[in-house]
C-alpha cells in the first residue's frame, strides 16, 4: 500500500509541474504581469507609435525611438526571465508552506524574505529600464509623458511618469 501511495503522490506532482510550466509559458507569452510589452509588460505600452492604448503616438516616437523602445523591453525581459520564474516558484512554495499545518514560522518567514529580496531585484531592473528608456526621448517628449492620464508612463502596468505605484 506504501509503494502505491508513493505512486499516487508522484503522479500527482508530475500533473501538478506540467499545469504550472503551461501556466508560466502561457503567462510569459501574454504579456502579463512581468512579462512582455502588451498591456502589462514594463516600459512604453507597445513600443511602436499605437499600442493598445494608443498613447505612444501622442509622444510622437520616430521610428528609431520606438525600435529602441522595443529592443529596451525584449533585454528586460530576456535579462529578467529566470528571475521572475524563480519569484512565480517561490510564491508557489510560500502558499504551500502557509496551507501546511506543521510549517514553523521561521521557515514561512524566511520564503517571504527570499520572496522580498527577488521583487526588490526586480524593481532595481526595472529603474534600469526606465532610465534606458528616458535615455531615448525627446525633452519635449517627456513632458507629454509626464502630462499623460494616470496609469500611463514607463514600468509595468504602465505605472510610472502617469501614477500608480511606480510613480517618479
């Protein structure tokens, strides 16, 4: 019955690593959160002069600055995708922790701590990008950039020169 149990339980886990690579592939290809461009992808909306949101074309990007733009974003994300899988893995293994009854709080407060160190690493990144970015606009175009609705600017979720969070 052991030998059985150990089975159940290893399938159970081979079901579980295939659902959260799926969900993680699915997630970095969308865009979301951390991810790429699109609507929640850190930097300028979309790169190029519409977006999704329409609001790159009122800084009147060239087309060198948008292809700047771009290539800032795509080294963002190749340069922070191991992180942020290593940040998914540990929130994952921080809310196994807490739904275990027999996790001391040493070990829960050490994951949170490791989770805390890795998102502060990636707000440093992410401060880096913006700076690259700003680094490709007109003065006059950071001003627009400055004069845009709450929400829209530099970092992810558009946070940054326009409100949330992020902002400078």
């Amino acid at each position: 019955m052991n030998s059985m149990k150990r089975w159940y339980m290893f399938g159970l886990l081979v079901v579980l690593f295939i659902a959260l690579t799926t969900t993680v592939f699915a997630f970095g290809q969308r865009g979301g959160g951390m991810g790429r461009g699109g609507s929640g992808g850190p930097g300028l909306c979309s790169g190029g002069q519409g977006g999704p949101y329409g609001f790159a074309a009122n800084l009147n990007l060239t087309k060198e600055q948008a292809e700047k733009m771009w290539q800032t974003r795509e080294k963002f994300h190749n340069d922070t995708q191991s992180m942020r899988y290593e940040l998914f893995q540990k929130k994952f293994e921080l809310r196994k922790l807490y739904a275990e009854p027999n996790a001391d709080e040493a070990t829960i407060l050490s994951k949170q701590k490791e989770i805390s160190t890795l998102q502060q690493k990636l707000q440093d990144k992410m401060a880096q990008l913006r700076l690259e970015q700003r680094k490709i606009l007109t003065p006059e175009q950071m001003k627009k950039l400055n004069e845009l609705p709450a929400g829209r600017g530099f970092g992810p979720h558009r946070m940054g020169f326009g409100g949330g969070p992020g902002r400078w």
